[in-house]
C-alpha cells in the first residue's frame, strides 16, 4: 500500500541533507508558497525543489478550492467560482512563480521548479523540462490521478537526473 511519507518522490532522491516534503495533495500554489516560505524561514535549506500546480486551485481560509471541490466545501465554492477568470488565474500563477524565484534568489538558495497538473510554461525560475505527468507515464495512478509508489519513483529518477546534471550532487 502506498505511504506518502516513505513513497512519495522527495524520499527517493539522492540528496543527503533533505530537510522535508512540504508537500501535501490537493495543494494550491498558494499554500506551496506559503509553507516554501514558512520553511525557508525556519531550516535555511541548501536547495528547494518546488512542484507547482494548477492555477486553478486557491487557497481561501486554509481551504484549497478548485471549481470541482463542491462536494467537499459546499457553496463556498459556487461563490469564489462564479466569476471565475482564466486570465486572471494565469497571471497571478505567473506572479506567484515570480515572487517565489525572486525570495529564493535573495536568500541565496538554488531552486528547480517542476510541473504538476496543468501548469502553464513559465520564463522566470530553473524549471526541469517536462511534467510529472510525463515523467510517470502509463504508471498506476490513484484518485485524481495522482501517482501511486512506481510513479514517484518515476518522478524521483528524472528529477535526480537533472540535478545531478546541474551539479547539486555527483
């Protein structure tokens, strides 16, 4: 059975001062910010692997909404999706991209951005090529389409791949 906390792709990676996964499903690009920031703070890593997702997710008082969350959340949903603009969505991701490069680079930290689900392409940040969507291919996947054990194992081999490439281990 599959265990987030010995599975997931950041405990397969070859590097020996891994502080954390952060990560956590159904996560918003706010919250990736946020908890990036929030740890950055605290632990002073050497490196930050960022996994971004849809623009389509939003945090709102510690919820992560997408126009599909009703079941979960209710109206709330019908309300902060009613006018809901795809320009507006892509633009703040590219911002938000944008904030969280430059804060990286302002303390020094070398960072690689990667694709989850539906991100657009971005300009700004060290972004590995590809998606892992890509990268776990025809693997099993779980709810939402999220990888299973053999897909983060996936994912983990082309990420080790490129920053090995860049020189952050050998």
């Amino acid at each position: 059975m599959f265990d987030p906390e010995r599975d997931a792709w950041p405990e397969h990676l070859e590097v020996l001062d891994f502080i954390e996964n952060q990560a956590q499903p159904g996560y918003s690009n706010d919250a990736i910010v946020r908890t990036t920031v929030e740890t950055i703070e605290i632990a002073m890593p050497d490196f930050a692997i960022i996994a971004w997702t849809t623009p389509h997710r939003i945090e709102v008082n510690g919820k992560h909404l997408t126009p599909t969350s009703h079941r979960k959340y209710g109206s709330i949903c019908d309300q902060v999706f009613l006018d809901w603009d795809e320009d507006w969505a892509v633009n703040k991701f590219h911002t938000q991209v944008e904030l969280l490069y430059t804060y990286l680079t302002s303390k020094s930290i070398p960072s690689a951005f990667i694709r989850t689900f539906d991100v657009p392409d971005s300009i700004v940040g060290n972004w590995i090529p590809g998606s892992m969507v890509e990268w776990m291919g025809d693997c099993p996947k779980g709810p939402g389409g999220h990888p299973l054990e053999l897909g983060h194992k996936q994912i983990a081999k082309h990420v080790n791949e490129y920053i090995r490439d860049i020189g952050w281990f050998s």
